[in-house]
C-alpha cells in the first residue's frame, strides 16, 4: 500500500482505494498490525472483495502538509538541544532534553521533550530563528537503511526514548549534521520546501515535560503577517499620551484581551514581547493616574478643611469627594474629619469617574457619642445610602464603608444619606428632651 500507516507521531494518510470507476472505498485511517496495513473508511461506491486488485490514491495535498511538518519536528529536535545547551553554557551531553513524544498533522507539528521549566522568551525567540536558518539554508534531506547496531553507532544520531524499532532501520539526516534520526515517517527533499516555521505555543504537559507547537507553510506566513500587524497597533499604542487618553489603561487592557484571542495564531516569542510591552503602557497610565489622583486629594482635603470649619455647629455632613475609588485617600479624608470636627457625623460620596453612572464609594465617620445609642450606626449608616444604587458595605458603629458598582443617581445617594442621618439625630434629640 502506498497509505502511511500513523507512526512515530506522524497522522495516517487519507484518500481512495478504487476499482475502477465502479468501486471507490475512502480511507480514514491507516493503523499497522502484526505486520499489515488495516485501511479503515466507508464503502462509498460499489463493493470490494478478497483478492480484487485495486488502485491506492493518497491525498497528496494532505501530506504534502503533514510531511514539513515532520521534517521540522526534526529540525525542532536539534534546536532545543542547540539553544538550552547554549544558554545553560553546557555541551550537549550535559543537559538532558529527550523526546517524550510527537505529532504531526496537516495543521501543525506537537513536540513533547524532557525539560525542567518554561522556556524563556528570548529562548523561544532563538529556537525559532534557528529552525527559520535551517528552511532559509535550503538544506537537502536524505535518507538510507542501515542495520540497527551500525545505525546506532552514527554520531549524533537521536532515537526516541522507549521506542522500539526494526533491524534494519531507516535513518533520516537533515544537511551534514543539523539532524540525524531514526524515522520511518514523509519528508521533504530539501529544508526550505517547509516555506517558513512560526513556533505558537510553549507549554507543561507533565512534570519536567515541556510540549511546543508550531506550524510551517502557509499558516506560519500568516502567523508572521498577523505579528507584524499586531505589533503594529502595540507600537502606535505606545504613542498615546496618558494625559490627553483618560482610558488608556483601559484601552491597553482591551489590546492585552485581543492578543490573548490570537494567542494560537501568533508567535509565541512575539506574544512575550508584545505582553511586556502592553504592561508597560498599563504601568504608564496607572503611574500617570497615580500621580493625578496625590494631587487631586490634596486639594480635596483642603477644600473638606474649609467646609468643615465653615460649619462647626453642623452635626451631620454629606459631602461629594472627587478622590475616584480610592480607600487609602477614604481615610485621610476621614482622619482630617476626625482632627477638625471630632463631634461631627460625616459622610463621604465619591465616584470612579465623574458622571459615569459607574463605580461609587461611600465611607463614613461617627462620633462615639452618637454611635453609643442604636439610632446612628456608621455600618447602618452606609447599608442604607447605598441601598438605592443596590450597593453594599459594613463596618463598625464608628467607622464604615461601602461601595456599589454602578450609580446613575449620586444625588439621590446624598439624599438618602443626608435624610437618615437627620432623622437619626431629630430621634435622639426627642430621647434626651
């Protein structure tokens, strides 16, 4: 039969074995047992008998799929070996990376090998330029049958860990001494038919087992096309001005999302790079909002200063504060309010974004004397400011805070706040009198 039967990690062929034009039955699957070729698939046209001579067509654009792939897992094989022996400064036979396994598809080659952690991404990045050297070099590929114990005594040669295999045995050598291995599996003639290698994934499988992923012909091409127009949009990212891109952070968290969605499509060293540089544009704008936001609370707080001393004999204070979501200025406003008007019950509203109708905290403060009865409590205080936004919060009968995740109406919020505290106050003024 001229159908490769699946081995060595390679994917069986697929086509027709015909009678004629009267019988057509389609291969599926091609599998090897106790030395004969089971051809399994359906019967579409006619029927076959025992001893009918027939007519074995492979689909020969399928392999011509399968077989760079196959050759560059070899090629792969070599790499590994090249570059973590390199950069561990060691020679090949000090550091152990074995095959563990393999496949090779029409839509990619899988490689399993002995490592003890993730690969880098410089590391990554040399693999892949070693196996794009290798197709660029045009190299020939060839291969003879050697009896197994002559085989073995080749220098060089790899051999999968584990396998079994025949005596003689077929030896498959990429240029002088990129790669010698034995292999029964399809290969090109020469390197650079595999067009171009693009490595997509670098993963665990097992513990100490690392598997890569990578693809060749047409989808590398288009791997490497997508690359350049993704960093493309990362370096005209890189251009945005935080001051005058309020949402940048958030606009880098969108890219940093549409790079995860093409992670299987994109080169894996790229995507590394492509990350750290969407992070340091995350780090920008939130250093940038960072600095904002110090000098933002300092003018808040000198402006809740004013208020508060403009308005001594107030008992109750709810007050908007532009300080967006942040807790650690929540207690500075709270600790001036405790320093400049220790008898009065306040509370703070502030939105993430003014007008937003988003995000919204509220923190409050209550004096012990008020806090001592059952009519205002800080935690009940909050629970019911936040009710009408459907937010949440807690905390002690003198100190408490709370948040909700969305908030179109932060007057009504005031409102609430305001007209429980004031009713609060009118109960306990009734209960000393």
């Amino acid at each position: 039969s001229s159908f490769y039967a699946e081995a060595g990690g390679q994917e069986a062929d697929a086509g027709v074995i015909a009678m004629g034009e009267d019988t057509i039955f389609v291969v599926q699957d091609v599998q090897s047992y106790g030395g004969y070729l089971l051809h399994t698939g359906i019967v579409e046209k006619g029927s076959l008998s025992v001893s009918d001579s027939v007519t074995c067509q492979i689909d020969v654009k399928r392999r011509s799929n399968i077989t760079p792939n196959h050759s560059m897992t070899h090629v792969l094989n070599s790499a590994l070996r090249q570059v973590l022996a390199s950069i561990a400064g060691n020679d090949d036979a000090s550091i152990s990376i074995d095959q563990r396994g393999s496949l090779c598809n029409e839509e990619k080659l899988r490689f399993d090998f002995s490592y003890k952690k993730a690969l880098t991404g410089k590391q990554l990045e040399q693999i892949q330029d070693y196996c794009q050297t290798v197709i660029a070099d045009d190299l020939e590929i060839t291969s003879n049958v050697l009896p197994l114990d002559e085989a073995k005594a080749l220098p060089g040669v790899r051999a999968v860990f584990g396998e079994v295999y025949p005596d003689p045995v077929r030896v498959v050598r990429i240029g002088e001494d990129t790669s010698i291995e034995f292999c029964g599996g399809t290969h090109m003639a020469r390197t650079s038919e595999a067009v171009d290698f693009c490595l997509v994934d670098e993963t665990a499988v097992a513990k100490g087992i690392r598997r890569i992923t990578a693809v060749t012909g047409n989808l590398a091409q288009q791997a490497q096309r997508l690359g350049r127009e993704q960093t493309q949009i990362v370096t005209e990212a890189e251009t945005w001005d935080p001051s005058t891109t309020p949402d940048l952070d958030k606009r880098a968290g969108v890219l940093r999302k549409e790079l995860e969605d093409l992670s299987s499509q994109l080169s894996a060293p790229l995507q590394t790079e492509l990350r750290a540089r969407i992070d340091a544009i995350q780090k920008k704008a939130v250093e940038y909002k960072k600095k904002q936001l110090a000098g933002r609370v300092d003018r808040v707080l000198n402006q809740i200063e004013q208020v508060l001393l403009d308005n001594k004999d107030e008992k109750v204070l709810v007050l908007p504060v532009d300080i967006g979501a942040d807790s650690k200025a929540s207690q500075k406003v709270l600790n001036l309010v405790q320093k400049v008007a220790p008898h009065t019950a306040f509370m703070g509203i502030s939105e993430e974004e003014e007008g937003s109708g988003g995000k919204v905290l509220a923190f409050c403060l209550v004096p012990e004397e008020l806090a001592s009865g059952e009519l205002l409590k800080a935690d009940a205080w909050i629970r019911t400011a936040l009710e009408s936004c459907g937010g949440r919060g807690g905390g002690r009968p003198t100190n408490a805070q709370g948040q909700a995740k969305e908030c179109d109406n932060v007057a009504q919020l005031i409102a609430d706040a305001q007209e429980f505290a004031t009713v609060a106050l009118k109960k306990i003024g009734a209960e000393t009198n």
